[in-house]
C-alpha cells in the first residue's frame, strides 16, 4: 500500500501511475470493502501523489479486505476439493503463485 500497489482479483493496480488521474472508478468494482464503495481511483492517487497519511491508510484497508476475501476464498475450495479450480482462476488474473 505504502508503494501505491492495490491488489484486485482482476490483478494489481498501481494507484501512483497518471492514467488513474481522472478515473472515476472504484479500485475494484467487485470489492466490497468501504474503500471501494466510497472513493475513485483518482481520488486515492491524489491522496498518494500529495502523500497524505490517508492514502496509506485507505490502501491498508483494502488490501486487507482483499488478502481476507482471497483467504476466504481459498477455504472455501480446499473444503470442496476443488483448489486446482482458484489456482486456475488466480493464474487467468495475472498473478504467479509460488
């Protein structure tokens, strides 16, 4: 977070980078954490290039909610026996699992 990295099941974002200038949108339309119910991309990359304390704060709280929804998640398809599935699936998002 304190770099600009946000994590998304779609991949990560890096919040600092200019074409999140004007972007209206959430960090992740699929997140519910209140971070993404409440403010734009634009609006955490200002907070990020000004280097308010706030922005650290609002990218810990949705990284957080990301990490315990993919924690979540996983439980539910090692219960199920289907963990190959959410490999798979985290493998089409962009990210590498060691």
């Amino acid at each position: 977070a304190r770099n600009g990295w946000l994590f998304t099941k779609h991949g990560h974002i890096v919040i600092k980078h200019a074409k999140y200038k004007d972007d209206p949108d959430p960090v992740d339309s699929t997140c519910g954490c209140m971070v993404c119910r409440r403010y734009s991309r634009a609006y955490l990359r200002h907070l990020f290039i000004a280097n308010e304390i706030l922005s650290s704060v609002l990218n810990t709280i949705h990284n957080l909610h990301f990490y315990l929804d993919t924690i979540s998640r996983i439980r539910q398809f090692i219960e199920l026996h289907h963990f190959d599935e959410f490999l798979a699936e985290v493998r089409k998002a962009g990210f590498t699992p060691s």
